[in-house]
C-alpha cells in the first residue's frame, strides 16, 4: 500500500549541532516528527509529519497510569555515495509486532510504520551526521491515550516518531571503541519468566533504574542482569545483550526464557561469528564460571550489543563489591571486527554479503 502523508514544516528551525564529533547521545532532537492516531472502529488515521514540539495529553490517559506503551529504536546512517539507510528493519517490525501484542496494542502494519520512518527521515535528512561513529537515532513509540482509570487496553493510541542525531553511546577519546565497567549484583532484577522481558517496553527500563545509580557508586557504567529464579545466570547488560568469549566459545544467554531481548544486533552479532568459524551457543552461563574464567585465564572478552553502541567492550566486571578484570582490561578482537564489520555495513562502506541493509533515501 502507499501512504502519502502530509507534511507541515516548522517556522522555527533548530541551530544544529555545530560539532558532529561531540553529539552524545540523544542530547539534540531534529526540527520534525511523526504522528498517527488510532481509534477503535476507524483504525490507524491521520498519520502525518508536524513540527517536534510539546504537546498536550489529558492528565487520566492510562498511559500515564497504567504504562501501556511500547517503542521501538532505530539508527539512519549517511552512505558514501549521499543515500540514506537503516539496518534490518524488517526485524524491528516483528519485534514491534511482538511487544504489541503483549501489550494489548493494537497491530501497526510494517508496510506503515517504514512509511513513516521514510517521511521523518526525508523531513530532516539535512540533520544526518556524518562523522565516524555517528548515525540518526530513530525512536518510534506507540501508547494508550484513553482518558480512562479501568484497568483495561486502550482504545485510543498514538504512534509517534522523534529523531536524534546521536554520537557512540560509549566512546573512547579518539571516537573508537573504549572499555567500560560493569556492576554485578543480586538484589535487583530486570525480568521474570511470564513477564515482559522479552517485548519492548518503558516498564522494563524503569524499573532497572535503582539498580543503575547503584551501579554508578562503584564507577561503573551499567547493570549486568542475573536471572529473577536463582539470581546466578546472566542475562543482559543495562539496556543491551551480553556475550562472552571463554576460550574458543562466546556464549550468550538464550531467548527460551522470555526474560532476555531478542535484540536485533544480537542475532546480526551470532549470524556473523557463525559465518566466520566462531563457536557461538546460546546456553545459560552462571557468574561463578565468569569468575573462574577470569581466574584461570580463559575470560577473553565481555561485550555488549545493541542498536545504540552495536557493539561495546566490557573492560571490568565490579561482582558485588569485588573487581573482575576481563583479559588485559582492553578491547579484544572479536569485539573490534564485529563492530567494524556491522557499522560499515550499517554506513555502507562494508559490502553487505548478509542483505542487511535498506535504502531509505
């Protein structure tokens, strides 16, 4: 099907970032976004690209009270040759499709939602970085806008798009990989077997909040996840899947459990290794023997997937109070080709063997 959406410019354009080496991440927002309404009866309508600005939202939505939302996230990359592309976002689609049917959301159609994603890319396509190391983060989201108190799925929702020029989301002074540390611990958990740890939602975020500033008062960056049953296994970093490489074999946490992200760069991260040789399992992996690889000699490496860093080294695990050093502290080879592999495939100064990549602009 094809949409054509309308498109009212903003009077007030943004100053743009004047060094595109110093972005950060999602510090700066583009002068545009998208948004679309659904109602029960009607369906999804009205979809257009309006100016990014506040708006107004009754204070009894039962997203404000109830969470019932879901959100997505996405990078735009610059190529050589001027064009514009985003990473596998035919997977981004049935994750989506997923969450929203955890959630109780009503089904966005893929060919919609990359209609969309071209509209607000092509309002501010000017905004684009361009510098190594940076892309535009694309953030689609979906809530419950019913003024309603019942504990029931909405039947009025927006879907909306913002976008972001974003630098590495963990960047070394040069704008390369660096190492960060992470905090383990056993109070907190991130998600339990029937939850929603699988879906995309703001919940899960939230609630890993307290365990993050925990994090920060040993130096550390970010939450190694255990699992909720017998706090031993590992399951993911902060907002990210975990992999580690002990001896001849990287090893990630299974999906089976519903607790862990399928997250998009993960399976790109398995794809590949499988393609170069590298014994990949997915099977659970308790602390103690993280710890014991560390010990003995055969921790290698620990890095971290994910669209905002799609790859990121682990220098140093901080295991309830007591340091554990990952090999020398510095970033490994694994973890360097495969972030040099996908992010030049993702800017199109890779070939792309895998039929990754899809031309937005």
């Amino acid at each position: 099907m094809e949409y054509n959406f309308p498109v009212i410019r903003t009077t007030h354009p943004k100053p743009r970032p004047a060094d595109e080496t110093k972005l950060g991440f999602a510090k700066y927002f583009t002068d545009h976004m998208f948004v679309m309404d659904y109602e029960e009866g009607q369906g999804w309508h009205d979809g257009r690209v309006v100016p990014h600005e506040p708006f107004l939202i009754e204070p009894a939505s039962c997203v404000l009270h109830y969470a019932q939302m879901m959100f997505e996230g996405m990078k735009a990359y610059r190529t050589p040759d001027g064009g514009v592309q985003i990473f596998r976002p035919d997977m981004n689609i049935k994750r989506m499709a997923r969450t929203n049917e955890r959630m109780c959301i009503p089904e966005l159609p893929g060919d919609l939602f990359l209609a969309a994603v071209k509209a607000v890319i092509e309002a501010d396509r000017d905004w684009i970085p361009s510098a190594p190391g940076t892309a535009m983060y694309i953030r689609p989201f979906i809530f419950g806008d019913e003024v309603s108190f019942s504990v029931l799925p909405a039947k009025h929702y927006k879907f909306m798009i913002i976008l972001s020029p974003t630098g590495s989301y963990y960047a070394a002074n040069d704008g390369g990989l660096a190492t960060t540390r992470i905090y383990v611990q056993d109070k907190y958990i991130r998600a339990a077997h029937g939850g929603t740890g699988y879906a995309k939602v703001g919940g899960n975020y939230g609630g890993g909040m307290r365990a993050s500033q925990d994090a920060m008062k040993y130096n550390c960056k970010d939450v190694l996840w255990l699992d909720a049953a017998e706090h031993k296994y590992v399951e993911e970093i902060g907002t990210s899947n975990a992999f580690f490489r002990i001896a001849d074999e990287v090893i990630t946490a299974p999906l089976d459990s519903g607790t862990i992200l399928p997250g998009i760069t993960r399976d790109s991260v398995i794809q590949l290794l499988k393609k170069w040789g590298v014994k990949v399992s997915e099977r659970k992996l308790s602390i103690d023997e993280v710890v014991a690889a560390s010990k003995d000699g055969s921790l290698q490496e620990i890095f971290a997937s994910g669209t905002a860093a799609v790859i990121s080294p682990i220098g140093w695990l901080n295991v309830m109070g007591t340091d554990v050093q990952v090999a020398d502290g510095t970033v490994g080879p694994v973890a360097q080709k495969l972030y040099d592999t996908l992010y030049g495939m993702q800017t199109g100064t890779v070939a792309d063997d895998m039929g990754w990549t899809y031309r937005l602009l």
